[in-house]
C-alpha cells in the first residue's frame, strides 16, 4: 500500500466493510485525511487514447519500448508525436508516453527470428457466434508409443467446437489450412486467440493473418487462464474422450474425435450456457439478433 489510490481504497474499505469514521480508518492506516478526501480532478483522454491505440495497431514499431533503450525511445517518441501533431493533438511528450504504458502498449524487444506479432489491442468480449475463436494443441499417443497433436479451434462464444485436427505433425502453414476450411464453412473470425507456440508465430500464419485481415492475439507467457475457453474445452476433451479410448491409429482417432466432436456440439449439454448444446445456443442467439 504505498500509491495514494491504494490508501484511498484500502481508507474506503474500512468504512464501507468495519462502519468506523474516516478519521479513524486515516489513523489507522497513517495516512493524511488530505490523500483520502483528495478527487482526481485530471480528464481521462479518451479520445486521446483511442487515437493512440490506432496509431499501435497500424504501426506496431511506433511506441515506447521497455526501459533500459532510451536512444529508440527518443526516435519513436518523435514519431508519434509527429503523427499526433499532424491530426492537430498538442500533447506533452511525458504525459504520451504514460497513456500509452496505461494501454499496455509498450514495442516488445525482438528476437533473432521473424514470427507472427499478432494485435496489442485488448481483447474484446465476445458477444456473438464468429467473433473470436481460440487455438490450442493438445497431445496424446497411440497404443504402439508413437505421439500426435490435435489442433483444437472453438467459438468463444457459442463454445462450439469448430475443428479437432489429429496428426503427427501440424505445422503453422496446415493451421492455415484448417483455418481456411472453417471459414468456408461459416465464415470469417474478428480475432483468433493462441500462445505464442512456434506454430502459431510462424511466417505462414503471419502471411495468412495479413490475407485473411484477422487480427490475432497471443496470450501473456506462462498465463494459460488468457486462453480460458480453450483451456477448459481441453479439460472435457482429455477427461471424456482422450482418457477414456485407446487409439491404435490415427484414421481410429480422426473417425473418434468426429464423432466425439458432433456429440459435444448437438448432444452434450453445456452448464455455462443454461444446459443445452453449443449448436442449440448458437440457433437461438441468431434468432434473437435477427428478432432485434
């Protein structure tokens, strides 16, 4: 507790939860009544902000790095400043650089190799079938030890499960690929959702991201809980199909998981959506935004 903000929740929450008066939490705590009777009085740039987001996701080496380089940060701090000042935005260059580390957009260091950047915009609540998907492997091993992947695809909003894919090897260019059947199945995503594993920050993703015009979202390292859908779409699929069958090939995993994968989608009920199937949710959905 060492930022005023803090002091000020931490006073709040001993007068709302303990009922004692503000003079007595200030005691307590040992902070001036001065800090916790003080109101921002600063605007909160929205509009400022939202130009800069633009300027992050259409040039995404315009921006502050992360400490420690301060001759790149002087150039990009021009650069910026310079595209702002051309829209006639007048801003110090210190409170720029404090907006933008608020919007968590700070210009990674790159490594060694070209991959797949993907969008630093926040990620957007999916409220409709088609506007976010996510990926994920998950691996398992046939009966005589040899091991596959399965690319797993869902919906993030209807849960359903668009694509179980089962091989050896699936590369970032076959992940094209699936991708490609999906969307002529039932159209484009907004946004696709993954790790940063080496098939998902490959050149052929890159190349079709940039095609196909959807922007794509890596998941912070180590943070798997980012990609919460398809993480716990992972735990049903291990616990009720992978678990549960013995593959002694892979036309016997592709021809399980089919069926497993139409079970799950029409049949198998869905606790988060009320205890009907993803299709059946789906189906409402879009009669109720056609209805609207």
């Amino acid at each position: 507790m060492v930022m005023p903000g803090a002091k000020r929740e931490a006073a709040a929450h001993l007068c709302e939860v303990h009922g004692v008066s503000q003079r007595r939490a200030c005691t307590t705590l040992a902070v001036d009544r001065s800090t916790v009777r003080y109101a921002s009085r600063r605007d909160n740039d929205a509009a400022l902000r939202a130009r800069i987001r633009d300027i992050a996701a259409e040039r995404q080496r315009f921006g502050y790095p992360l400490a420690g380089r301060r001759l790149l940060a002087n150039a990009v701090r021009r650069r910026i400043h310079a595209l702002l000042q051309r829209d006639g935005v007048h801003v110090n260059h210190k409170k720029l650089r404090r907006l933008y580390a608020e919007e968590k957009l700070q210009v990674k260091r790159r490594s060694g190799r070209k991959r797949a950047l993907g969008t630093r915009r926040p990620m957007e609540v999916p409220d409709r079938a088609n506007q976010r998907w996510s990926l994920d492997f998950v691996s398992d091993g046939l009966t005589d030890c040899r091991r596959f992947r399965i690319l797993a695809v869902v919906d993030d909003f209807t849960r359903e499960c668009l694509a179980l894919v089962p091989d050896t090897s699936l590369s970032g260019a076959r992940v094209a690929r699936e991708l490609d059947g999906i969307i002529s199945a039932r159209g484009k995503p907004r946004a696709i959702v993954s790790d940063k594993g080496t098939e998902f920050t490959s050149k052929a993703v890159l190349r079709w991201s940039e095609e196909k015009r959807v922007g794509w979202h890596y998941i912070a390292p180590g943070k798997p809980q980012q990609n919460a859908f398809v993480e716990s779409f992972n735990g049903r699929l291990r616990d009720e199909c992978l678990n549960e069958t013995l593959f002694s090939s892979l036309p016997m995993a592709r021809s399980v998981l089919a069926a497993w994968r139409d079970d799950y989608n029409q049949t198998r009920p869905h606790s988060s959506l009320g205890n009907i199937p993803p299709e059946q949710f789906a189906r409402q959905m879009l009669l109720a935004r056609r209805a609207a």
